[in-house]
C-alpha cells in the first residue's frame, strides 16, 4: 500500500523488494523477514490463512510486467563476522533484544541465509559468557524459526 526501494523483504537467502500493488504468497515455515531503512514507514497488508492444507489461489492473479528487483549483496567477509559475533561480550538483559537488530540487518547488506542472523546471534550469546542470555539466544532462536504456538508471543 506504501512502499520505497528501502523495503525490502526476504525468503530463506533471497532479499528482494516488494512493489506497491503486488499480491506475493509467502509461505510461513520459510524463514522470511522484512526490513525498511526510509524515513516513511512501509505500509502494507498481511493476510494469514490458517490451517490452509494448499496455498490458496489467489482469484484473477495478474501476472508481473517488471522484473522483481533483487539487490546484489556481497559476501560477509570474516573480519566483518568475527566482529558482529564478538559484540556479544557486550550484551545484557537490557539490550539483547536492540543487539539482535544488527544480526538481522546482515542478511539484508551481505549475502547470507535468513537463519544466519540467529546462528551468530546464539554464538555471540555464548562470548558474553552469561548461560542466562544463551539461553534466552537460543529460545529467540526456537521462537522464530523453529517452533511457536498460535498466538505465541516472545518474553525478553
């Protein structure tokens, strides 16, 4: 409904950009994301269909006359990662949740996998050295890419 070329979204390590009037299906168990850096805030319309055994057709579907942009990201480089990972001996209680945001612009910047971001996220736990933040790493970790019952929200 609103939208820019900062809007961006994401299925497993694809990133690409969503224009304004397109209707895309995503399927929920794929790892997906979406991030926006504009000043304007990105508006947009999600609709659930739940306990749906088969995608459900989409009536009328128009099919694409652009190409869908993807932006090229280069790969993450090892000094790049060894830093991020490392910025967990600084993590808190107080700001685990504000630290995860730097993971997830990652996969947006450099090519990687959208599970990627809580991978690092979980060792970057562990240099802290707090069993406490592992742990609440780790179940950040199940909450959103493995398991969460239906209505399910994360306690930080």
């Amino acid at each position: 409904m609103r939208t820019s070329e900062e809007a961006l979204h994401s299925e497993n390590d694809t990133v690409y950009h969503i224009r304004r009037g397109d209707v895309w299906k995503i399927h929920s168990t794929d790892p997906h994301s979406a991030r926006s850096t504009a000043q304007t805030a990105r508006l947009s319309l999600c609709l659930d269909f739940a306990d749906a055994d088969e995608p459900l057709a989409i009536r009328n579907d128009i099919p694409a006359t652009e190409p869908i942009r993807v932006p090229e990201r280069p790969e993450v480089s090892a000094a790049e990662l060894e830093e991020l990972i490392d910025s967990g001996r600084k993590f808190t209680p107080e700001t685990m949740r504000a630290d995860f945001r730097r993971f997830a612009a990652v996969h947006f910047e450099r090519r990687a996998h959208a599970t990627a971001a809580f991978d690092w996220y979980l060792e970057a736990a562990r240099r802290s050295g707090d069993e406490d933040l592992v742990a609440k790493a780790q179940a950040f970790r199940t909450y959103c890419i493995e398991k969460r019952d239906d209505g399910e929200g994360f306690d930080w």
